[in-house]
C-alpha cells in the first residue's frame, strides 16, 4: 500500500479560453485515489471558483509562474517536487518536449490522452475514449508503458459512479439538460438554448454553465424572453447528478461531461465542439450510447420517451464500478517500481549474479539448467561488463538487492533475462523491475531495437508479465528437449 509520502501532483490548467474539462476530470482521478495518495494540484492562474474546487480534495495548490519556455517552467516544477512524485499531466500544451524532461530524470510520469497525435513520455498513459486499443499507441509511447484505455477508467467524479446510482423512474423526456463545458468561449449554450425551444416549445430546459463561462450576462438576459427556462451556473458536482436524473435528454458535448450524462442515464444528444472530442463521439455514437444532436430533426417526440429508456439501458452496462480500484492499483504499482533504484551491474556484483543464477528455481526455468560453475560465471560475467551490446541492470529496494534484468544484443535484437531474488517473491516484483528496465534502456539505447523473452512452457507468472508489457506471443520453440513460449517487443526510434 502505498504510504503517507505517496504524492501526486497534477499538472493542469483550466479557464475561460481552453475550459476546465482537464481540471474536472484531473479532480476526479484525485477523488478515486483517496485516502492512499497525497494530492497536490500546480496550476496557472487558478480563479477563486476553480480552487474552492479543488481545496477539498488536495493537500496544496502550487501556483506555477509564467515562463518564456515550456522547458523551463518543467524544470521549475522539478524543483518543487520530491523524486518519488508521481507527475499527471493533463494539456496540450505539455509537449512531448515537456514531459521528455521528467521521463529522462527517471520521475514517474502519467499522461492524460485524448488526441492520439503525439508521442507520449510517460509510464502510464490514461484515455477513457472507448475503441481506442493498444495497437493506436504502437508508435506512440515508451516501451512497457501502462496503457489505462477505454470506459473502464472512466473519469468520473464519486457521485457519478455507479454505486452512488440512485433508482429512477423512466426518463423524463418533457425536460431537457442543456450543458456545453465549463467555458464555452463561443458561446454554442446561446445558440443550442434557441435551436430546442423552437423545436421543443412546451419542454422546461435545464441550462448549466461553468464557472470559466463569460456570456453569462447575455445568456441571462436572452433566457427572459424564452419561456420555461431554468439557468444555472457553476453548481457542484452533486447538483449537477441531481439535475441530471430530474432529465431524460440531455444535449451536450462529447467530453467528460458526456461519461456522467451516461452514468446517470437517458437520450444522450453530443454536439461537439472541440477537435479532441472526436474520438468519444465515435466510441459513443458507434457504441449506441448516445446520439449525433443533428440527429434531433429526424426523430418525433413520440419516439423520445422509448428511445431515452433504450438508451439508458445500455449506458448502465458500461460502467461496473470498479474504476477506482482500478486506478489505485496502477497507480500504487507505479509508486513502488519507483521506490527502486536502477544502476548498471559493476565487478563487485558478481557474487550477487552468482547466487541468482544459481537459485533452483531459476536453474529450473532456465534453457540450460545445470549449475553454473564459479570459474565459468567470473569469464561470463567479466566479458558482460565490457560488452557493450549487453546490459545488466540491477534492482534495489532500500539499498538491498531485489533483482536483476539482463539484455543482450546481437545487431538491433536482444534477448532478455530477469530474476528477482527468492526473498522478495511474490510481491509483484518481476513486473517492475522488467518496466523499469525497458524504460532504462529506452534512455541508455534510443534507436530501434526488438526484444525477445523465451519462457518454459507452464512458467505462467513470466507470461503474464511480457504479455502485460505489450510483447507479442510469437509461435513456441522445442529447446533441449523442452518447450519454450517466445514473446517479441520491437521499438522504433525515439523521438521527442
């Protein structure tokens, strides 16, 4: 379990010119990661209203200063933060550059995606558009990254899981949600507001702004001369699921706001008004979970109430409510890897590699399984250390050795060799010391290379681990009379 010196910091930024969509949905990753981490929130120009938000779930605000260059406002945050930290970015105008500048200190780093255009320097990338698989972040990101896809890691405020779902009758299709995000800069509220009550004279609509919302005068001005209309502005996240279940349409963008609409259920209508919204539109529309808006012409009010029901029926199945044990698992996991240290092997290890080589249950699992002589592993192990096609990364914990990660290279393609140290079984360990290892030679290694692992036949710990790295299961082998799994890792060139 991860302990009181467990710290987040979210980087992030919102208000009234790029909306406060990241600072929502940053505040609900913070919300499903108590009591276990600390939260701190850095944030630029940060409005009264924006931090009342976020006091409650954070230890500290970090009010970050205006610097001519990216890089170095990166490097003033490195400042601030202890190396344990975990770092979640949230932006897009957090570079690949940017994060390059923590991934190459070894700070562990998590990145919140929705665009799919850019490299990502990161240990866990987090993008909760549904149909986005592994496969789209191949190019993408550093070799053993977690990749934390699909409605599964929805980014839902508590109120919004589903356990806090209330019993509710059949949508009320005579009322109407009306939301367009926390800022809304051009102003598609005013314009979407006029568009339903001329189709939907009699409906009462429900109009919510954000706090980064400047038409606020003009809106309320306008709504007086439109009947049964009810505005409200900057309301809390429980308001906000209240209103909701009083509504059976609800007409807003794709973006987080849509993932609580689903949550609580009824004719979902998105109208996108951001290019980074399009892969939730897709995954949405595609899934049957909600509606193009300009799909509203098309349908008659008599088809409205059994078309909110349908739709909320399948909505419900996507959410399990196990998001949140989801996220503290990926991220207590990041958080011990990094209490490890990686250091390249030296001559005063070669005991340390003697005794693990000669463990029986490595001996066991080996190619060539016979003990390995003292005088044979001094000449191996003398030539490694000078090899500079072979990498031997060592693994401790508190200065104590844990484990060791070997690769060797014969051209571009390595072969590769892990153990952890009998005593330490069993704690998830293989799988962090072989990430941290793909991460380390990511840096000491940046062109292109494969990996191969080669793994007995009924080892089903060591599978798991390279088929949760992202190695791909190649066609088994027949090796001294025994049976070997073989999984392959290939890299393209970094790129930052």
């Amino acid at each position: 379990m991860p302990t009181s010196a467990s710290r987040v910091v979210f980087r992030v930024d919102g208000n009234a010119t790029i909306g406060l969509g990241h600072v929502v949905r940053c505040l609900a990753l913070a919300d499903m990661l108590q009591p276990g981490f600390d939260c701190v929130f850095a944030i630029q120009d940060m409005d009264v209203s924006g931090q009342q938000q976020i006091q409650p779930l954070c230890s500290a605000i970090w009010s970050v200063p205006v610097f001519e260059q990216p890089e170095q406002e990166a490097q003033w945050l490195l400042r601030q933060m202890r190396p344990t930290d975990i770092l979640v970015l949230d932006g897009y105008h957090f570079g690949p550059a940017y994060a390059h500048i923590f991934w190459r200190q070894a700070r562990p780093v998590v990145c919140l995606d929705d665009l799919l255009a850019q490299p990502l320097w990161a240990d866990v990338v987090i993008n909760h558009a549904g149909g986005v698989g592994p496969e789209a972040y191949a190019d993408k990101v550093v070799p053993g990254a977690a990749l934390c896809l699909g409605p599964q890691y929805a980014l839902l405020r508590r109120v919004f899981q589903p356990a806090a779902r209330q019993p509710v009758a059949a949508p009320d299709t005579d009322r109407i949600f009306l939301n367009m995000g926390g800022a809304d800069p051009e102003n598609h509220t005013l314009r979407l507001l006029r568009e339903l009550r001329q189709r939907f004279p009699a409906k009462a609509i429900e109009v919510v702004t954000g706090a980064a919302y400047p038409h606020q005068t003009e809106l309320a001005t306008q709504a007086q001369s439109i009947s049964r209309i009810t505005l409200h502005h900057a309301i809390s996240a429980e308001a906000m699921a209240a209103l909701l279940r009083r509504c059976g349409i609800h007409v807003c963008p794709p973006s987080g706001v849509a993932y609580e609409c689903c949550a609580v259920g009824g004719l979902l209508l998105l109208h996108p008004i951001a290019d980074n919204q399009r892969l939730l539109l897709a995954y949405l529309t595609g899934a049957g979970l909600a509606l193009p808006y300009s799909d509203l012409a098309a349908i008659s009010e008599t088809q409205l109430p059994c078309l909110a029901q349908q739709l909320q029926q399948r909505q419900w199945q996507v959410f399990d409510g196990k998001t949140g044990p989801r996220f503290r698992e990926v991220f207590t996991a990041l958080h011990a890897a990094y209490q490890l240290t990686v250091r390249r092997a030296e001559a005063t290890d070669a005991h340390q590699y003697f005794t693990w080589a000669n463990d029986p249950d490595v001996r066991r699992n080996a190619i060539q399984p016979e003990l390995i002589a003292w005088s044979n592993h001094l000449d191996w192990f003398a030539r490694r250390l000078v090899d500079a096609d072979s990498f031997l990364y060592i693994f401790e914990r508190a200065g104590t050795p844990v484990g060791q990660v070997r690769i060797e290279f014969t051209g571009s393609e390595g072969t590769i060799d892990y153990s952890v140290d009998s005593a330490f079984r069993g704690q998830g360990l293989g799988l962090a010391i072989l990430r941290r290892a793909l991460g380390q030679l990511r840096r000491d290694k940046p062109s292109a290379w494969a990996l191969v692992g080669q793994v007995k036949a009924g080892n089903l710990p060591s599978c798991r681990v390279f088929q949760r790295l992202g190695f791909a299961q190649l066609a088994a082998l027949r090796l001294h009379n025994e049976t070997y799994e073989v999984f392959r890792l290939e890299v393209a060139p970094a790129v930052s």
